[in-house]
C-alpha cells in the first residue's frame, strides 16, 4: 500500500502497488490544536485501512 497525500501526478509510481490518496491539511507552522485533528485522521485512516485489510491487533 502506499498512502499520499495530494501530490498526484508528481509522486513516483510503482507497479504492483496500491495507492491511497488521503486529503490532509499540511500541518507545518500551526499549533497543537490545528496538528492534533490532523494526528486524529491520520490515526482513524491508518486503523481504517487495517481492518480492511484483515490485519487485526497485536497480541
């Protein structure tokens, strides 16, 4: 799987790969109260993704 963010044609390109284009705001210059939403998503997009895969917690 490989995740990006928004660079469309301008990220490289493997074959055999599955991409994901998550929509995040850029996080660079903003607080603890703008960063941590963006964490959050991340976070939800990152469990999302492994249970849809089948992958379930560490035992």
């Amino acid at each position: 799987m490989v995740i990006t963010r928004g660079c469309g044609d301008a990220c490289p390109f493997f074959f055999g790969r599955t991409y994901l284009d998550w929509k995040l705001e850029d996080p660079a210059g903003r607080g603890v109260e703008a960063v941590c939403p963006i964490r959050d998503g991340i976070e939800q997009g990152v469990r999302g993704l492994l249970t849809g895969l089948g992958v379930g917690p560490a035992a």
